[in-house]
C-alpha cells in the first residue's frame, strides 16, 4: 500500500491523503488551511474515487481544485454533503470579496456534487477491489471514520471525538489492521465537558444578571448547534446570527444523523434566527447572548456586535473553539485585542475561554488506539505527534511528512 499526504500530515489542517492499493486509487479529504488567503494541499493527482470525512473546511475546501482538474466520484454521507454546499459557496464569495487568486468556480463546485455517491453510516460499498465502509466519528454531524479492506484493512479517522455530546453520540473503535488517525490534541487532555458546560453557564448567567450581554463567536458547523442545545433551559432572550442558522435547516432537513433530533428542533425553537439587518439592530437592543460567527471572530457579524458592546464592561465575549495562531480570537485571548475594519480595538468587555472541543483529547485518542489495536498508526493533523508515540512505545508508529511517499505491506 503506497501512501502520500498531499497536506495535513504534520500540521492541523489542510488534509489530502492519497492512497494507492492493488487496483484502487483514493484521496481522503482535499481541505485548505484556512488562513487569508486560504493555503492550498499539494496539487491534485489523479484519483478514482475521493472519501470525504466530514464538512470543515480543512477537510473539504480544496476539493473543487481538484474537480477543475480531475474527475472522481465522491463519497460522502447525505448530512457532509448538504453541509458542503453552504461553506463552499461562501468560500467563492469570499475569494471575489477579497480578492484571493480565483482557484475554482461554481462549474467546479457543480461538478463536485454531480459526481457524488452518497454513503450510509454502516453500510458497505465496493470499489474495485476495495471496500468501503463509513462509521460516525462523533466529531459533527455527518463526521465518518471510513474503514477499508483491500490488501489489509486500514481505516482514516478524520476528526474524531469519543465522548457524547448534546448533538452526537462517540466515535467506537472498529478492528483494523492500519489506523490514520488525527492527532490535534495529542501531548493534552481537556477540562471534563459537563463542568465546562456548567461553569459557562453559570458565567453567562452572572454576565447577564448584572445587567451585560453575551457574545457567543461559535462555528456555523456543529458548535452553534451544540451552543443552542446547551442553553435550551436557561430562560433568557437568545439570538443566532451567521451561517449556523441554515446549517442548523440542513440539520433538521437531513434525517438520522443528530443523538436527539426531537430535542434539538425543540432547542431551535428556543432562539431567535437574525435573517436581516433591522434583526441585528433588534437584537442589539434586546439579546441576552447572541450566538454568531464566526468562531475565530475573522469576519462575520460577529465583528458588529463587538463593535457595539465594546465599551460596556458588563457584557462578555466568551470563545468556546480552538483559536488558530494568527486569527483575532487568537489575539483577543493573548493581548485583549482585535481588528475590525483595519482599526484595532480593545473590548472593555469581559473575556473567557471554555474548551468546549470537538477534538478527542489525548487520554481518549490513546485509548481509541488500544481499543482499535491495529498493527500500524499513522499519525496525521497534529503538530506535537510525538507525545502519542513517547505514551505507546509498544505500539508501531509512523509520522509522515507531507509530500513523501511511504509504503506499508
Ligand atoms: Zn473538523
Ligand atoms: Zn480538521
């Protein structure tokens, strides 16, 4: 089996494997790292069929690159493709307003979607010589581990998490000879998730009570759905604003993904959805906590509520996502500071983190590998990779590089 990662070997982001085995030729995930302008995986080469593990960009907006250059039929579950839709159409939007290298068109984004074979959640499907299988990550939903059996069995993780959440049930292991796997939080482990959710709650409760506003900056995808599930009892008024709004639609549209999907449409129910400015205006007067993107607070309306809480030192932004070097919510949490519109600002409100991720921490990913107990790991999307090595030295380990190409027989 030859493998080469065309991106997000030894770095979280951008992830592109390919992998070449008897007669089948397969690309996982072609994603872009997504910095301004967004970097690119190593060129597309040419595949017969591409697995997508899951919507986020870092896993799926490099792909109409490759369908400006390449066919190949592409699979993904009903809930990863409605989800790309969205995302990839705001990319091209994005890459006009900004004025990035045009690197693919809607033709190529149409074509992405006509050559779509879309998988179930256990269900097995033949390639070739190859078989395919996708089983839920846990990560968001329509996030899949794709299991394969042609020379060995051998399956890709993509983003994984094990434990239940309000929006998804764990990842479990499945037997496999060679597991890739992500690997972002290897060398550190995260606060229990109930104490966080209480310890939010309770801030915003605080915040609100005396007389503040909370701004939520969540991700469209997973984390403002989650956000909303986990407020649903607390009796206060809350807007959502931003993308995550016809996320969630695609969430209720699309059955037999969500842990509770009763729940959940109960939870929407909850909130109001900003559709139109004369909604944000309102929403500045009358929220209690908005929810908005984006998550890393580069760009969206997040931006315009800050703006106009700035001043108000009893009202609270509260990040709740990893926040990526470089990126605003990146400096607010390190120097109190953020961009808007080219001017710095410096909030008097309230800051505060709460590790609410969608990442298995390390203590769960060394788990997962003894559960899975393949003969090989080959560790990907992660920088201190290592650290899940130094912890299994019984295990065998490979940590490839991006561009270089290895062989396991
Ligand atoms: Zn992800
Ligand atoms: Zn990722």
């Amino acid at each position: 089996m030859k493998i080469k990662f065309l991106g997000g070997a030894e770095e979280v982001g951008r992830l592109a494997i390919k992998i070449e085995d008897r007669d089948s030729k397969i690309m996982i995930d072609y994603g872009i790292e997504p910095e301004k302008p967004p970097e690119y995986p190593l060129p597309p080469e040419h595949v017969n069929d591409i697995f997508v593990t899951h919507a986020h960009l870092d896993h799926t907006g490099a792909l109409p690159v490759y369908y400006h250059s390449f066919k190949a039929n592409l699979h993904a579950t009903a809930m990863t493709a409605n989800s790309i839709k969205p995302i990839l159409n705001d990319s091209l939007k994005i890459m006009r307003l900004e004025n990035y290298t045009k690197v693919f068109n809607e033709d190529d984004v149409d074509n992405l979607f006509k050559s779509l074979v879309t998988s179930k959640y256990g269900e097995s499907m033949e390639v070739g010589s190859l078989t395919a299988i996708p089983y839920t990550a846990g990560h968001i939903p329509g996030s899949s581990m794709w299991w394969f059996q042609n020379s060995k069995s051998f399956m890709v993780t993509g983003d994984l998490y094990t434990k239940d959440t309000n929006l998804l049930s764990g990842a479990k292991p499945v037997k496999t000879d060679i597991l890739m796997m992500e690997s972002t939080y290897a060398g550190r482990d995260h606060e229990d998730r109930d104490e966080v959710i209480q310890r939010l709650k309770d801030s915003i409760k605080e915040v609100v009570e005396s007389g503040g506003k909370v701004i939520l900056p969540t991700f469209a995808i997973g984390r403002t759905q989650e956000m909303v599930m986990i407020l649903k009892d607390m009796n206060y008024t809350i807007y959502v604003d931003g993308m995550g709004n016809s996320i969630s639609r695609i969430y209720m549209e699309t059955p037999g993904f969500l842990r509770d999907p009763k729940l959940f449409r109960r939870s929407i129910g909850r909130v109001i959805q900003i559709r139109n400015n004369r909604m944000r205006k309102e929403a500045i007067e009358e929220a209690d906590v908005i929810i908005t993107t984006s998550g890393m607070l580069d760009g969206g309306p997040v931006l315009g509520y800050i703006d106009a809480y700035a001043q108000d030192s009893k009202s609270a932004i509260f990040l709740t996502g990893y926040q990526v070097q470089g990126t605003n919510g990146r400096s607010l949490l390190e120097n109190g500071t953020i961009q808007i519109a080219g001017a710095t600002i410096k909030p008097a409100m309230k800051i505060d983190f709460f590790d609410l991720s969608a990442h298995a921490g390390h203590s769960d990913l060394v788990k997962f590998i003894k559960d899975v107990d393949p003969e090989t790991i080959v560790l990907c999307h992660g920088d201190q990779r290592e650290k899940l090595q130094e912890s299994l030295p019984e295990y065998n380990f490979i940590l490839p590089y991006n561009g270089h190409e290895f062989e396991i027989n």
